[in-house]
C-alpha cells in the first residue's frame, strides 16, 4: 500500500507532518515451499510468517530535535481517502509499532528528508496488524 501526502501521522503522543509518503510492504520471512520429482518449478508455496514493515517519509523544512529511535514503541495511526477531501476517508490503526530505523538525506538546498521505518506488531500473532474504518469526523 502507497499513500502519497498523508495529512498527518501520529506515533503516540508525537505528530508527525510534511509526510511525503507513508508505505506498507508485507513481506514472508521464511517462505515455504515444496517440489515435486516431476519437474524444476514448485508446487506447493505458503508464507506462514509475515513482516509488515512501513516506512513514513517526511520533508523536513526545519530543524527537527524529536529524538525518535530504533525500539520506541507505540500506536500508529493516519487517515486516507481517495481523493484529498473527506468524502470516503478512513483510519489506519496499529495498536503497536516499533521503529527499526530513523536516516536523514539532504533531499534539496532547502530541505532534508526523515525516513522512519516500523514493525507493525501483531497483538496475539494471528491477527492483523493493521485495522482499517470509516474515520471519525
């Protein structure tokens, strides 16, 4: 999932704007897979364990002394709709995500740009992490 200009993201108490992007990559971490002695290609594949992994990149336009780190902890949440109006919007919420990395690039003259990337954490690892609703208004 890739979501251009998100108005805004919360990590727990803190808000973080000027995001460029916000995106969600699942990936397996240990695919299964299985061949027969028939031929070279595969016959069974699964992903029985999952990594969702996002990445929130921000503009930075000014200084920024939030001292965000590999292995804070805490709820994510942000809002999208379709177009840049409230019509069909909805709230992404993920009870817990831990930052595995914060790297700054000078993106121009006038501004850098932050790159955090989380874990999305999964409450009792059957379920998803991520929970999706209409938006409150």
């Amino acid at each position: 999932m890739l979501l251009l200009n998100p108005p805004l993201v919360r990590f727990g108490s803190h808000t973080w704007t000027d995001v460029a992007l916000l995106a969600i990559d699942r990936t397996t971490t240990r695919p299964a897979e299985e061949w027969s002695d028939a031929g070279p290609h595969p016959v069974f594949a699964d992903a029985p364990e999952q990594r969702t992994q996002i990445r929130v990149v921000r503009d930075l336009l000014r200084d920024d002394l939030a001292s965000h780190k590999p292995g804070d902890q805490a709820a994510l949440t942000f809002h999208t709709s379709p177009t840049t109006s409230d019509a069909a919007r909805r709230q992404f919420t993920i009870p817990a995500a831990v930052i595995t990395s914060v790297t700054h690039e000078l993106a121009t003259a006038r501004h850098a740009r932050q790159t955090i990337t989380l874990i999305a954490l999964s409450p009792d690892g059957a379920t998803d992490p991520i929970t999706s609703a209409p938006a409150p208004h």
